[in-house]
C-alpha cells in the first residue's frame, strides 16, 4: 500500500506545480503548386512556362505558465523532386535536412514586463519595415532579446541583436545583416491606435572590412478602427546614423481606407503607397551623393506591392502604387479578393535605351484575384491567379523590351493543414 501511496502523492505534486502550465505540440503541412508564367519577371516567349511544387513542413513544441513561455519550431522546406539523394530506383532523402525556424524563450517577472530571447518573429504595424513575410516559404526569424512592456491601452517594445559567424573571426558577410534594434511605442485611444519606432539595421561594407554601416528608420503608424470603417496612414523616414556607407535622405508614404458593405459581407478599399527614389536627371553632386531609394529592410513585399512580386526591389527612381482592393464572403467559410494596383516611377529618370529621352514614368497595371477556403478548423485551401499589364519602361527595367515577351501571370494552388499533435488541459 505505501509505494502506490507515495506514487499518487508524487503525481499529485507535479499536477499541482503544474496546475496553471500548458504544453502543446502542433504542426504545419503547407504544399504549393505554382504554375509559373512570369512571376517575380517578364519571360520571353522562348521561356517555358514553370510548374512546381514546394512544401514546408513544421513540427512547433510550446510550454506556457504564469511566469515563462517557451517556443521550439523546426522545419523542411523543399521542392517536389530536388532531393540530392537518390539513384534510378528511387529518392532517399535530401542533405539539406531540417532547420531550426523558431527557438525563444520569454521570462515574465511580472504580468506587465516579459524578455525574449532567441531565435524569434518580428512582425509590426503595416510590416513596411519588420515583418514575418509567411507568403516566404522560410519566413524569416531574428537571433534577438526583446523587452516588452505593456498596461492597458499601452504597449513598448526594445530589442537589440549583435551577429557573427563564429567565435574566432570578425569579420561577416557583405549585405547579411549584423544587427538591428529597435524602440516601438503603441498607444490606443478609443478607436485610434498610435504607434511610433525607431529602428536601427547594420551591414558590413565588404567581406573584408569590419566596419559596420548603420542605417536609421524612424516611422509613425496611426490606424482608425471603427465598426464599418477603418483607415491607415502611415510615414517612414531613413537616414545613415554613420558614414560608413554615404548619406541616406529617403521616406515612404502610405494611406489606406476601407468601408465595409452588405452587413460586413463585403468591403472595398483605395490606397496609396510612395516610395522615394532617386532622380536621375539632376546632376548636383551633392545630391548625387546621397541615396533617395528607400529601403524596406525587413518588411513585406508580397502582400504589399502586388502578388506578381515584380517589385520585391524597387526601381533606382522609386516607386508609386495607387491600390483598389475589395473582398466579398460567398459564405462563412469562403472569401473571395480582387486587388488592382497601378504603379509609377515615384522620380524622373532617363530611359534606359534612349538614353538622352526621360523614360516614361507608368510602370503598368496589375491585377490579382484569391479564393480562400475554410475546410475545417485546422484545413485552409487558397488559390490564387494574378497577371500584369506591362509598359515600355518596365521591359527595360526588366530587361526583355522588344525581344518577343509572354504574357505575365502566374496561379497558385495552396493547401495549409495546421493539426495540433498534443495539448494539456
């Protein structure tokens, strides 16, 4: 009778140590086809068009009580077919094997104050600087300690981050990022959220050097929330904090209002988004010296300027998008979007054949069309068929004007399956 005793008293300890904890295991199986006709670029009508299939896979482990929260992710992410082990009788397996995505863990001293430290998601405001980008098949994650503090309607939020590539050598990759730290501050009143940060990013100039060239973006967020309207305006300012990599003098605008219809059914909205450049026709040398092209770092592209991605990297002159999006639900499970954008050069610049001519500033239309379906509650079917109307100027920038170009558009079928393994009660 003792040792059945003692053995009920002992579990009875841990379920009380543990009475407030929680331990969850779930996953991610996330396969997408694309049927490629000029995505991300304009293909000539040699180019075949690209069918493939590339898969991410997650395994996510979570343990959250009062005081610490713990998350460990891993991942594969391939293509159907690109694995490098196999023979004539059959696939093995891939070298690349599996990668770590995620790895934090958050302290909570108090019910207010949380740090997280590791390998974590950034993802804020209009995600024009910091953002999780899950149109990515990787997505990206931040190495990074980040203090959190929030009460009521107000929230602040500091990281900081230093990286190497190892213990024995100084020196790091041209354009991989050496640090980034940030300070956002969020305050809600009523229906009003305000939101400021500032964030400062490094890279090395060169492989060679260890000279760290600091940027600074500095932006403010104010979003209006109401129960059948909501809008957004937006403002970004960069600047060089060192002169390791030149003078930085550039911004990006952004305003977006939106209005539901048919008993929330249903919403449209219209937009703007501008992105400094650089105007290629002034030959002051200390403009010239000065880069006008924002950078938008860490932020989304993809749901941003448009599906296509022909714009993952602005032109040098910057860029204009004028946006009408609409959304309508056939049914509480189902939603269907339409997205046009129709973009500009933000500056002038000279054509890049006629090299004497100003080039045309219109960069052409694009249209972007998504069903979304619910299957159940750990099943979600998304398809998608996008196409660009193209301009002069965007074969040249692109590099295919007048050599015989297909049509560009590209369509997705994507199935995300979400399945939760293991959850305590």
């Amino acid at each position: 009778m003792k040792k059945p005793t003692l053995l009920a008293l002992a579990m009875s300890l841990v379920i009380s140590t543990n009475l407030f904890s929680q331990l969850t295991i779930d996953g991610e199986f996330r396969p997408r086809m694309m049927i490629d006709g000029g995505y991300k670029t304009i293909k000539l009508k040699s180019d075949p068009v690209l069918v493939y299939i590339a898969q991410r896979s997650r395994v996510n482990l979570s343990y959250k009580d009062e005081k610490l929260e713990t998350y460990f992710s891993v991942q594969d992410v391939h293509f159907w077919g690109d694995d490098d082990m196999y023979s004539s009788s059959g696939v093995s397996g891939n070298s690349k094997g599996i990668n770590l995505y995620q790895a934090w863990i958050s302290i909570k001293p108090t019910s207010e104050i949380a740090v997280k430290i590791g390998r974590q998601q950034f993802s804020y405001d209009d995600q024009r600087l910091l953002s999780a980008r899950n149109w990515g098949e990787y997505q990206v994650t931040y190495d990074a300690l980040l203090f959190s503090w929030g009460k009521s309607t107000s929230k602040l939020d500091v990281a900081a981050s230093w990286n190497s590539s190892g213990s024995t050598d100084a020196l790091y990759p041209k354009g991989k990022m050496k640090t980034l730290n940030f300070i956002r501050y969020e305050q809600g009143v009523g229906k009003v959220t305000l939101s400021t940060i500032a964030l400062v990013s490094g890279i090395t100039k060169a492989d060679t050097l260890t000279d760290v060239a600091l940027t600074s973006s500095f932006g403010l967020n104010i979003v209006y929330k109401g129960k059948s309207f909501d809008a957004r305006l937006t403002g970004y300012y960069q600047s060089a904090l060192n002169k390791v990599n030149g003078d930085i003098s550039a911004y990006c605008l952004s305003a977006f209002v939106r209005k539901s219809l048919f008993n929330d059914k249903a919403s449209a909205g219209i937009g703007a988004d501008i992105y400094s450049g650089n105007d290629g026709t002034i030959s002051d040398a200390t403009y010239k010296k000065t880069q006008h092209k924002f950078n938008s770092l860490y932020g989304n592209r993809h749901s941003v300027l448009g599906y296509m991605d022909f714009y993952n990297s602005i032109p040098d002159q910057g860029i204009q998008d004028y946006m009408l999006k609409t959304e309508y639900k056939l049914t509480k499970e189902v939603l269907i979007q339409a997205d046009y954008h129709l973009f500009y050069l933000n500056n002038k610049g000279y054509d890049l054949i006629n090299i004497e001519q100003i080039a045309n500033k219109h960069l052409g239309n694009e249209l972007d069309f998504t069903l979304q379906w619910k299957v159940m509650k750990e099943v979600t079917l998304q398809t998608g068929y996008s196409f660009y109307l193209t301009t002069d100027t965007v074969e040249k920038w692109k590099k295919v004007y007048n050599k015989g170009v297909r049509f560009p558009q590209f369509a997705y079928v994507m199935l995300t399956v979400k399945p939760t393994f293991f959850k305590s009660e």
